[in-house]
C-alpha cells in the first residue's frame, strides 16, 4: 500500500474499529465524535478510541471498560497541610499545594514530570515522604524519565531528537506533523530514519 496515495480520511466517514486505529488523531477530534455517536467522551484520548472501536463493532455506546468508581478519600490537595508522613490517597492532584511542598522538601525548582507523576499513581498508600525521596533518587539523578505507551509525540520528540542531535524541535515538529497523516498498520506512528525525507534533508 502507498501511504502518499492514501489521505486520512474524515473520522466521521470511518466505520471500522481497525480503520480507526489506523490513523493518528487529537484527543479533541476523538471527544467530539465521541459526542456525535453518543458515546462517553470523557477520559483519556485512547479510552476514548476504544469506546468509539467497541461502538463500531457492536453498536453498543457502552465500553465494558468503563468502571463506574469513585474515589474514597476526601482529603483536599488544594488546601490542606501537607508533611512528609501525608498519604497519598486515591483522589491524589498535583496543585499548586502538592508543588510547593516538594520544592520545599526536594529542590527549588523541581517540576512534576512522567516519572514523577506514574510513581504517583502507582503508589498510593505511600507518603508524600516516599515521593520526595523517589524524585531526589531517580529523577534529580538525570534518570531519563520513560514515557508511557499511549503518548506517541513525546516517544516521536525523543527518538528523533536522539537519532539527530544536530537538529532541532523545530525539526522534529515538521517530522511529526507529516507522519501523523499517514495511516499505520500497528496503530502506532513511531520515528522512523526515513521520516527526515520530511525536512527535505535527504
């Protein structure tokens, strides 16, 4: 199959779960067909890809992913003090509170990134003091943070900036606005070497 020869298709012309996941689209295009079918359009971008999928396939608006749940703790990250022996609970937020804590306990100028906010969530029950000490370990350390599956740009940002250290950002992005127009088999738009023929470089 030519992919030059294959525009993307209006998402709302597309009936079939696998075309669906052919193509890359924003979260917003997604919400918004999501709306249109009567579909649950809140949550993550790819939550909401496999309801639209489970739609086309059954016809049925109803994800039997979708767990209704509700959080337990009522404790407020906005406003309440925080120490080094606070609980992470399961209605856990990085406010504003949360960040000026750890700038206190970690570094000035720390920053909540993907590690720092995966541990997070995977360690609820442990303490802000746990947390402190993970970011000061692992991240303050240099430890490239990894990105989760679902987030292509970022995974695109990074290979292709570590496969081309002469280039820039401003690369990448036109790399990256280019590939996500064409259609992939795996559902996924990985970097590719071939991606620079973008830039016209090659």
């Amino acid at each position: 199959m030519n992919a030059k020869s294959t525009p993307r298709p209006d998402i709302e012309k597309i009936s079939n779960g696998i075309e669906l996941r052919k193509w890359y689209w924003l979260k917003t295009e997604l919400t918004a067909e999501a709306r249109r079918l009567g579909v649950k359009c809140s949550g993550a971008k790819f939550t909401i890809l496999d309801r639209l999928c489970h739609f086309h396939a059954t016809g049925n608006p109803v994800w039997p992913g979708d767990k209704a749940t509700e959080n337990s703790s009522k404790f407020d990250w906005h406003s309440n003090k925080l120490s080094t022996d606070t609980i992470i609970t399961d209605n856990y937020k990085n406010t504003q509170n949360v960040r000026r804590f750890f700038q206190a306990h970690t570094n000035p100028k720390f920053k909540f990134n993907i590690s720092m906010m995966e541990w997070i969530k995977n360690n609820v029950g442990a303490t802000l003091g746990d947390a402190a000490f993970y970011w000061q370990e692992q991240v303050i350390k240099g430890e490239q943070t990894k990105i989760k599956p679902h987030n292509q740009l970022n995974q695109y940002f990074r290979d292709f900036m570590d496969d081309n250290p002469s280039l820039g950002i401003k690369d990448a992005r036109k790399a990256w606005a280019a590939k996500k127009q064409l259609p992939s088999e795996s559902g996924r738009h990985q970097y590719e070497r071939a991606d620079l023929k973008f830039l016209k470089v090659c």
